[in-house]
C-alpha cells in the first residue's frame, strides 16, 4: 500500500474490499481528430488509440525485452465494421479478457473499460448498443468510458446516467494532457482547457467520477506547466488522475520532431522528480490510477532504457520517504 499517494488499489479496497481488474475494450470507435480537415490525431498517437495489450492477439508474440519494430508503426486504418460485428467483438473482448485477468491474477470484480479511441464519438443509439453489449457480459463493478472533453453531449450524459442503476460507479476519463493553450495547439488536440472543465462539471452533475488524463514531459513544458495543469485538475474536482510519462512511439507526429533532434524524453530522475512535484499539488483526496506510461517496447521509439513500472514506482515511494513529502502537501 503506498504511503505518499492515494493509489489505485488502496482506493479500490477500501471502497469494495477487493481489487477490481479493467477489461480493457475496443468497440470500433475513431476519432473526430482523425476526420478529415483535423490534425490526423495527436502528436503522440501511434495509431493504436491505447488499446489492450492483451487484446491485440496479433502481437502477443512481443515481448518487454523485444526491440522496436518500424513496421509496425505503420498506422492501419481503422477496420469499419457492422454494429452487430462490433457488439459480437465486444463480447469476445469480455470472454478473453476474464480469462486472462483470472489466470493471471485470480480476479474475481471487473470492470468494464470502454479504452481505444474515442467511446463517446458516435449518435446515442449506437452507443447504447455498444454499452449494453459489454455491460450484458456482467456482472460488472464499474463502467469506465475513455472519450475527449469535446466529445461530451447532454444526450451522452443522459446515457450514462441511467447506467448509475446497473453498476456501483460510472466513471469519465478525460484526456486533458495539458492546461497549456500553447502545448496543446502544438501536439493538434483541437480542445482548450476551458472544455475539459465544463465536460467535468456537467459529468458531475450526473454523478459521474472523472479521470484526468495528463502526459508530463511533452514539448516546451516546464514545472510551471505542470503545477498550472495541477490546478486547473483541482479546479475541476476531478476524481481521480492518470500521469503518464512522454512516449516516442513510431509512425507519429511526435517521432517525427524526436528524429530531428526537437524533442526530448524525461529520463528516470527527471521523470521521479516531476511526478513528485506533481502530486505535491494535487489535492490528496485524488485518485491517482497511474504514474508511467507503458507502451510495449515494439512499438517504443524511447525512452528504451525506463525501469519497469514496479521499480519505478519503489524509486518514487523511497524518495518521497526520504524528503517526508506527500500528496497534496503544496495544495
């Protein structure tokens, strides 16, 4: 259990006495940052949109210790399937995804994890298809939808409100990244930080706990950016909050400006030191779900010498210990 931080899983026990394991889900969704007159995704978007590891059966021959594969940077397009093709996807999801989750670490709550792309960019009926698919699989712990603050309409509050009555929480993760105007012109998210706040202000007026997605280390950000993004998270009341450290992956805009020598990755130290100040000021009731990213290595351009995530997080406890700090102690 970590002293320093309000972990993931202390949170989890305390409220369910339990751990409860995400089956991460990829129901065919897109992007309206991949439409067309957009900016072709993010700068940092490798064309996977953040699906499971473990779901994508194609490369379950890689391992940590593999090296980059350039071919697979190549970003596919994104297979157009049927909505019954999508829901039957789904359950095949569910079905390997419990398995797995139970033979690895003998789960026995899930939740059901809307991760890959977009899960609020489609019309209402087809998202109530989708959800229903995934939740009819149950029994579920919680329901968690992955989306863009611009992607949050009352009709897709409305929907997820009535799932309050079928799970014990239904949870928003909203990628912010950064409260940087400047930092998210460069990286193309076609969203300001004023839309991250009204999406959680209107989800909280459903009930629904919001996640804060943030990436420390992106191009041009200082400390001072990181504090600000801190701010604008507690200004939002947000929930709970998920770090991730800067990722090169291949086949994005951001490997492209790391070629050519105009991007760096926070190293290990540079990496502890961030995350520290960062959870000084986050307020210390908020969840924090993750600290590092962990992209698998074949698709990792750098940074390709980062500890694992459990050594990782033993470096941050120990100097947090060391210097008797802790989260939200700047707030």
């Amino acid at each position: 259990m970590r002293k320093h931080w309000r972990g993931y899983a202390q949170y989890l026990e305390s409220v369910y006495s339990k751990r409860v394991y995400r089956i991460g889900l990829d129901a065919g969704f897109s992007c309206p940052n991949r439409d067309e007159g957009r900016a072709g995704g993010c700068a940092f978007c490798d064309g996977t949109g953040a699906s499971a590891m473990y779901q994508r059966s194609g490369e379950s021959s890689f391992t940590h210790a593999s090296p980059f594969d350039e071919e697979l940077s190549k970003t596919a397009p994104i297979a157009v399937l049927s909505l019954e093709q999508r829901c039957s996807s789904l359950k095949d999801q569910i079905e390997r995804g419990r398995s797995f989750l139970k033979r690895r670490y003998k789960a026995e709550l899930f939740s059901a994890y809307f991760q890959a792309w977009t899960n609020t960019y489609a019309d209402v009926a087809t998202l109530k298809a989708l959800y229903d698919a995934a939740l009819d699989e149950g029994p579920f712990t919680e329901l968690i939808i992955s989306t863009r603050p611009d992607c949050i309409t009352d009709e897709v509050l409305n929907l997820l409100k009535g799932y309050k009555s079928r799970v014990s929480k239904v949870w928003v993760e909203l990628g912010l990244q950064s409260s940087n105007p400047q930092t998210l012109k460069r990286i193309g998210r076609g969203h300001d930080a004023d839309c991250y706040i009204l999406s959680a202000k209107a989800l909280h007026s459903r009930g629904i706990g919001v996640c804060t997605h943030i990436v420390v280390g992106l191009p041009g950000e200082t400390q001072g950016d990181f504090k600000q993004t801190c701010l604008w998270i507690n200004k939002a009341e947000s929930e709970a909050v998920k770090i991730h450290n800067l990722h090169v992956c291949g086949g994005t805009r951001l490997y492209d400006w790391y070629a050519q020598g105009e991007v760096s990755v926070p190293s290990l130290r540079r990496h502890v030191e961030n995350s520290i100040w960062i959870l000084r000021h986050l307020k210390k009731d908020i969840v924090v779900e993750r600290l590092i990213c962990e992209t698998p290595n074949h698709r990792l351009v750098a940074p390709r010498t980062f500890p694992d995530k459990s050594a990782f997080l033993s470096l941050l406890e120990k100097t947090m210990e060391e210097r008797d700090v802790w989260q939200g102690d700047l707030t």
